[in-house]
C-alpha cells in the first residue's frame, strides 16, 4: 500500500507475471494536495513485452480525481480485492488472446493498464466520504425539515424531518434547544408531532446521525417556529386621568390571547408632547405588555388609538381607542419665606424660602428691596444665607419663576431684623517691672452687646402673594 502525507507525492512500481510468458511493470506517482482535496496520480509511458517478439509501447494519460475532505484511512483498503480482481480479469484476457492466436493489439494492452491503474489508486489513495463520517464510502448526509406553519395550541401538529446520504440507518434529535411545549420528535423516523400547549415563537436545530463509524451528521435550524394561539386577540389599556405637565405620567397596555410577543404603536392620532409607548420596563421580559411614559410638556386634550399586532400566522391586530386625553397646566405656583427668624449680627444665617406648582426648574430673584449686608439669594435654592455685617432691618421681596413659557411667577415679601453681636468678654493680664520686682495683674474685661437700633422690632412675617 502506497502512503501519502498531504501536500507530498510517492511513486510505486506494481510487475505483473499471470502466465504465457507475458510481464509488465506499471510505474504510478501520486500527489496528495495540502488541503486533501486534489489527489492526482500519473501514469508514464509503459513497454510491454509479451512471448515472442512482439512488444507493445502503451502511453496512458494521467488519473486524477477529487475525492471529499476526509481522514486518510489506516486500515487495509477495501480496493485492495478490487485491486486482485483486476490483475486476474487481465491475466486471463492476456491467456485468452495468446490462447486463441489472435494478434495483440494495443488497446487491449492498455485497458488491462487503466483497470491496474484505477486498482491502484483506489488501494493508495482511498475513497472519499461526506463531512463528518471521516473514512465513509458513503454520499454527503443532507436534513431537510418540512414542517407546516399550522402550528396551533390544542390541535394536533405533525411534521417530519428527512435525511439522505450516508448510511440509511438514521437517529435524529434536538441540538441545543427545546422543541415547543407539547411537541416531540420521534428519534426514528424524524418526525415531529404533538399538541402544542403554548402560544408563542420558538427556534431550535435537529441533527441527523447515521450508523457509521464515526457517523456522518447533518443539522437544519428552525428559527421562530409558530405555534398560533386559540384564542382571539385583544387589546386594554389602563391610563390614569391624572397626566400633568412637568409630572411623570404611567399608563400600561397589555394583549390577551393571539400568539405572542406581541407589538404596540399609536395607529392613529398622536400622544401628547413628551408622552412614547413602549416596552414594559418593569418587565422587561413581557412579550404582551407596553407602557405610554414621559412627562407631557403641553397642556391640551387629544385622541388617538393604540394598536397590537401579535406573531400569528396570518397576524391579528387589535385596538384601544382613547378619546379626549387631558393633559393638566401645573399647579398654581406659590412661595413661602416662612416664620423669618432675627438674625444676628456676626452669625451665620440661613434662612429657605418655599416654593409649590409651578413647573421646574425654578429661579428664584430679589424683585424688591435689599437683604442685609453680608447675607445673599440662591438663585436656584431660594435660600437666604450668609453672615450678616451689622445690626439694622431689611425689608425684600423674593420672585420665583417656574419652567414654563411663559413662566408662571410668585412673590413673598418679608422684612428681617439683624440683631447687635452678642457681648463678649475676657481677661487681660497686665505686668509691671520695677526695680527688678515683676507685678502682674489679671484684668477681666467686658463688652456689652450694642443697642438694637432705635424702632427696631421683631418683624412679622408677610403672606404669599401672586
């Protein structure tokens, strides 16, 4: 046997002596490709001597094929009994035609060449084999899966699934999924039926194997099998009448029946500014739910129809009218500076200012009067802070200003009394030198708190105004 490592060749001398002095030597060189897909094998030009003085010059053309990537086999060939067959069936036509006296001629010759040729190759260069069954004689295995797009919970389903090449025994099964609930598939004859239970998409892969050794395999993969629900499609949508601008709104839509997943979309008329439908965000994995979200920005009324279309074959639809959607203005926007407490002077300070309705964000200005040297206005806080400078009454007015256009506006205006620093004291210690006598004496020291300024009273604090 004639061994060929891919990508080298090998040559082989094969002499043949049957009988009737006849004797022949058949030269092959065999090239096997690096990829294994082109195995070529030439045949030189070859003498023959047979008895007598007859000699026959026999030139045959290269044998080449292309066999299917496989493994190269390491057991005897089984065209190695092709192989003696055909030094026998050439032996005998040589005896016959020296037998009966009738003259040699060189096609004879050479077709006893091309069946030692073609023995050859089939010992030193094996057969070929499908994808997967490595030393297999057989054809290429092929799955195709005819299944119906019937599919429907509570009917009974039957499809098949269908494998060719390779040895016919077959045994088929599920790669790497699930069949739909309700279905199976018989391992012997391919075929797929059952009950559906359950409504819905699904993908899966069936393989095919056959029984040679290694098996040979073949796969197909069913993506969004269909199995129709019995029940119609429909559709409802709870959405609370409390949409408001500048207000989160939430309202869900959900399917019942059909097949799902299930999509949504406003069919027609529109959403109100700043409002979308989409998926579910609290279930993320809901193939029947959709939510309408988002914070409307315009007040107004409007009508508009949410409709569902579901994964059947054919698909139904539904729909879900909604009339006279309102959406509110805020809410009238006020301010509150609260009880305004007295400062002090040298103190820190902070005081808020309060603010309800209105639309975010807020900006928040002094429209009138001064506040106190030292203390300042968030503009966006409306806080009152700081440390005041002096004693002594302010009298302001803090605006505030929402988010819409145009903007709703609020006032509150309060007076604010700053009172004396608080007294302080201490101790000072004096030392006198005389005479080289040291005298020291510790003096406590206080100062009073300064007067409020003249007039001055707690103020009251002003009620909100617009």
């Amino acid at each position: 046997m004639l061994t060929i490592q891919p990508g080298n060749s090998a040559t082989s001398t094969i002499t043949v002596t049957p009988q009737n002095n006849f004797s022949g030597s058949v030269s092959f060189t065999c090239t096997v490709s690096s990829s294994l897909i082109d195995v070529t094998c030439s045949v030189p030009a070859t003498t023959v001597n047979t008895s007598g003085s007859t000699t026959v010059t026999i030139t045959a053309s290269s044998l080449a094929r292309t066999p299917t990537l496989r493994r190269l086999r390491q057991k005897t060939p089984p065209g190695l009994g092709w192989l003696l067959t055909a030094l026998a069936l050439g032996a005998a036509g040589w005896a016959l035609r020296k037998n009966t006296r009738v003259p040699v001629r060189p096609v004879y010759v050479w077709s006893t060449l091309c069946v030692f040729a073609i023995a050859f190759v089939a010992v030193s260069c094996g057969g070929g084999g499908s994808s997967g069954g490595g030393n297999s004689s057989y054809a290429p295995m092929a799955l195709v899966c005819s299944l119906p797009a019937n599919a429907k919970v509570g009917v009974a389903y039957n499809g098949s699934c269908t494998a060719t090449g390779g040895n016919s025994a077959y045994s088929y099964s599920v790669l790497s999924s699930i069949l739909p609930y309700g279905l199976s598939l018989n391992s012997s004859t391919g075929v797929i039926s059952g009950t559906p239970g359950t409504a819905g998409l699904s993908s899966f892969t069936v393989v095919a194997s056959d029984t040679e050794s290694p098996a040979q395999n073949a796969t197909q993969t069913i993506t969004n099998f269909v199995v129709n629900g019995n029940m119609p499609l429909t559709l409802s949508c709870s959405l609370p009448a409390n949409a408001m601008v500048g207000t989160t709104y939430d309202g869900p839509c959900s399917t019942s029946g059909g097949t799902p997943p299930s999509s949504f979309l406003i069919d027609t008329g529109a959403l109100p500014a700043g409002l979308s439908i989409g998926p579910d965000p609290f279930q993320p994995n809901s193939t029947t739910i959709a939510r309408i979200t988002g914070k409307p920005t315009v007040a107004g009324t409007s009508s508009f129809a949410v409709k569902a279309t579901d994964s059947s074959v054919p698909t139904q639809t539904a729909t879900f009218p909604v009339n006279n959607f309102v959406v509110s203005p805020p809410a009238l926007l006020t301010i509150w500076c609260g009880e305004v407490t007295n400062a002090q002077a040298n103190v820190a300070y902070n005081q808020m200012c309060f603010t309800t309705g209105g639309l975010p964000p807020m900006t928040y200005t002094i429209s009138a009067g001064a506040l106190p040297s030292g203390l300042s206005l968030g503009s966006s806080t409306g806080g009152v802070s700081g440390l005041p400078a002096a004693a002594g009454s302010s009298t302001f007015s803090v605006t505030v200003s929402d988010g819409e256009s145009p903007p709703q506006t609020a006032t509150d205006t309060t007076t604010l009394l700053v009172a004396p620093p608080p007294a302080e004291s201490g101790t000072v210690t004096v030392t006198a030198t005389s005479g080289g006598i040291v005298n020291t004496v510790t003096i406590s020291v206080t100062v009073p708190a300064p007067t409020s300024p003249s007039g001055a009273a707690r103020p009251k604090t002003a009620g909100f105004r617009r």
